[in-house]
C-alpha cells in the first residue's frame, strides 16, 4: 500500500481524493500496489465531505510522516506551493502537480531537486486538463523532435469564445458559467488575458526542447478585446477566432507566444468547441499529431494528475525523455517583433479608399475581405514582421477597430 497526501482540496484536488477512492483497483494495477490518500491538507475543514477525517492544516504532518510516499500539489500559485514542494521532493516524496504557474515560474529548479533526490516531479494535468499531451510527447515522441506546436490551451476563454458566439451571452455571462464549472482560474484574469495560455505553452515549449523560457520573453496578449464584429470577420474569411499558443522552432531561435488568432476553417482547431483544448503537434519524422480532449474541470483533471500517480509509483517517468530542464539562456526565445504574421485589420473613421490606399502604401499587398459591412474598412496583410506590422497599423488613416494575428 502507497500511502498519499493531496495538497489542496478544491476542484481537482477533490477529484484525484474521490477518484483514488472510486478506482482502487485499476490505479493499484497500473501504480503497481495500492494507493491510499492518508492526509487531506486544506486551508478549510470540510465536514460534510466523506473524507473530513483526513483534513489536516499543518503541512508538516505530511512532510514530516514517513510513510508519505507521494504528494499530490492541486492548491495553485506559486507560495506557498513552491516551498511545500521544495519540502516534499527533500524529504523524497515524488510531487504530481496540476499548477501549470508553479510549473512555469519553478519547473527547472523543482525537477533538478526532485532528480537529486531520486524522486519525480510531474506535471501532466498543468497544460491540457484530460489530454494525454505531455508523456504523449515524452514517451511516443522520445525518438523525433518536436518543431512546433499551435494550441487551443485555456478552456475558460473558449468555453467563452463558443458560448458568445452560439449563445448569444455576454462575455461576463459566459465567464460566470466557466467559473460556475469549475474551469476559471480562481483569479480569471488570468485566463481572459492569456497568462494561463501563456504558462501552457512555456511548459510545452520546454517538454520540446529541455528549456524553460523566461516569462518575459513570451508575448501574451488578452482575448477581452474581442467582440462579435471580430467573430463575424472570423466567419466570413472561413474561420473562427481562438485564442492560440503557438511554438515554433525557426532558424533564428524559437519564437513561443499567445494571442487570439482568426483560425481558417480548414485546420482542425478551428472546431475545438466549448471546454475543449486541442494541441496540433509538428514533429520533424512523424509529421502532424492533433491531440484533443477536455482542458479542464474536475474529473479530466484529476485523471491526468493520476496517470502521474502512477508514472511515479511504478517508476516509469524514469524511462521519460526531458526529465529536468534547463533556465534558457538568453536571446533563446527570439523577439515577438521578429516574428512573421499574416494579420486580419478592421478600420473605422475614414473612407475605404482613404484606408486601403493607406494599407497599400504601408503594408504593399493586402486581400479585401468578402461581406464587409458599412461604415468600417477590411482587409487582410500578407506575412510580414510584427514590427513591421506595427509600424504600419499606427500609420493608417481613422481607427484601428481590431488587429488580429491568423493562423497559417
Ligand atoms: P481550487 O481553488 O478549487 O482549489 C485549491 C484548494 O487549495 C482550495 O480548497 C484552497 O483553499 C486550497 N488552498 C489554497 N491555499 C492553500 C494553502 N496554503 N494550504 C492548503 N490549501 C490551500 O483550485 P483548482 O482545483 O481549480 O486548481 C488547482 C490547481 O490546478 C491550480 O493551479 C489550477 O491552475 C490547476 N488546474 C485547474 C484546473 C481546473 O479545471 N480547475 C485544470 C487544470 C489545472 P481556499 O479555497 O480556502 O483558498
Ligand atoms: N483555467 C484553466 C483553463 C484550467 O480554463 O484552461 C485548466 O488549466
């Protein structure tokens, strides 16, 4: 018998308590003996739970109990979580965690300790709630590299994106359901302004090339500025607009960054609705890998925290590639306003003639776009820099309604 202990108590962590105990059987196969949540650590006590007897607040009861094999870190943040992981991978206790910013922010450092202390630090339920995304890449994708990856990675802001536009709602509307479901961050700017997204593809990025980025590096942009106008352009150019993490190697570095983007209806992630995440993955030998499934809530969640469970128990994660990262070094994310993007424009306050003219002087080619309305001007860049379109937005006539990146 393993004994656990799980670190918070809230959406997932109830469902990794409620699932360890519902499903004894199958995880003592896969962990290869029997698990057993000992202790509950909590900042609440919660006496109408099946488990109240197990909630405990003094976190040294955990770390100090030796027959603690394992703990299970679903509080979110980064303190005290880092400390109370730090504690537990120098006790040599393996740590499974869902907190993609901890993740972010500590990973390196984390996994460095969590190998010196021949125990492991996993992290599958931080990106992509219930999709097997990361061991997927760590395992299956061992032998190829991993040049690129574009993904659907906050499930908040497209179960948000999908009931605007097929609900009709508003957006505080559709973020109250996302809260009510247990899918927001407890702070949802986080989501709504694309630092979950961001964290998610810093981790991913890492699991690809062993280097964690520098937040800093990586451009994040917010999706509260969109609007139905946006959705509307979205459809008529044959897409949808989601919000993307993108990753890719290139020759001048790698380029890693977050924005809403009008995704053409003709890749798949175009059509990841609701709740849904969707990686599509580029690797050198294997070609495209399209990962989908359910980015978070309870029980997605907590399986993916599980599987972790098991990794760790049964030793697995040894045979893992990418064990630990390195802090990259600097210049290894290359300048967002390096990177090369098509981009939608929607203008207001001057003629249409006024405006493309502009738009052919700046930006040189640009596509109409079909179906625009009265009284605002559309049309389409071809690739360039983002300086590049930077520069050119501040230059044209009226007002720039909307400047949205596509996915090519
Ligand atoms: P919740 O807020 O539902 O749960 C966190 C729990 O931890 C709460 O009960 C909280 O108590 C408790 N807690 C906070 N601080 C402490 C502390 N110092 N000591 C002990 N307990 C503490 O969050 P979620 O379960 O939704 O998320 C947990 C983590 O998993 C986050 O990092 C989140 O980003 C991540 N995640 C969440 C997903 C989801 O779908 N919800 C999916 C994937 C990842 P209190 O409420 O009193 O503050
Ligand atoms: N708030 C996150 C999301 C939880 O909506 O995707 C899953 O990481």
């Amino acid at each position: 018998m393993k004994e656990i202990a799980v670190i918070g108590f809230g959406v997932v962590g109830g469902g990794v308590v409620s699932l360890v105990d519902e499903n004894q059987e199958r995880i003592a196969q896969t962990a290869g003996d029997a698990v057993h949540v000992k202790y509950i650590l909590d900042l609440r006590d919660f006496p109408d739970s099946p488990y109240a007897d197990r909630v405990i607040h003094d976190v040294d009861t955990i770390m100090n109990d030796p027959e603690i094999a394992l703990v299970v870190e679903t509080m979110g943040g980064v303190h005290p979580a880092l400390e109370f992981s730090t504690a537990a991978l120098k006790a040599g206790k393996h740590v499974i965690t869902s907190n993609k910013e901890l993740v972010a922010k500590h990973g390196a450092e984390l996994m460095r300790l969590a190998d010196e202390n021949g125990v492991a630090y996993l992290y599958e339920a931080s990106v992509g709630g219930g999709i097997p995304l990361i061991r997927s890449i760590r395992t299956s994708l061992a032998t190829d590299r991993v040049d690129a990856i574009n993904g659907i990675l906050n499930g908040t802001t497209n179960y948000i994106l999908t009931r605007m536009r097929d609900g009709g709602i508003s957006f505080d509307e559709a973020l109250a359901e996302a809260q009510e479901l247990g899918y927001a961050e407890k702070d949802p700017s986080a989501d709504i302004h694309g630092f979950d997204a961001q964290r998610k593809i810093m981790i991913l990025a890492a699991v690809a090339t062993g280097y964690i980025a520098d937040e800093n590096d990586v451009y994040a942009e917010t999706m509260s500025k969109l609007t139905t106008a946006d959705m509307d352009a979205a459809k008529r150019l044959g897409g949808a607009v989601r919000l993307i993490g993108s990753f890719k190697r290139e020759a001048d570095g790698v380029s890693v960054f977050v924005c809403p983007r009008i995704v053409p209806g003709k890749n798949p992630l175009a059509h990841v609705d609701d709740v849904y995440n969707a990686a599509s993955v580029a690797a050198a030998l294997t070609g495209d890998v399209m990962y989908y499934g359910r980015g978070a809530g309870r029980y997605p969640t907590a399986g993916a925290v599980i599987s972790d469970v098991a990794a760790a128990l049964n030793g697995s994660y040894r045979t893992e590639s990418v064990r630990t990262w390195e802090n990259s070094p600097a210049g290894f994310v290359k300048k967002f306003a390096d990177s090369k993007n098509r981009m939608y424009v929607r203008v207001s306050g001057a003629s249409v003639q006024e405006v493309m003219d502009a738009a052919h002087l700046v930006f040189g080619d640009v596509a109409a776009v079909p179906g625009t309305p009265a009284g605002v001007s559309e049309f389409v860049t071809s690739l360039m820099t983002e300086r590049q379109l930077s520069e050119g937005l501040s230059s044209l006539p009226g007002k720039v309604e909307s400047a949205l990146r596509i996915l090519d």
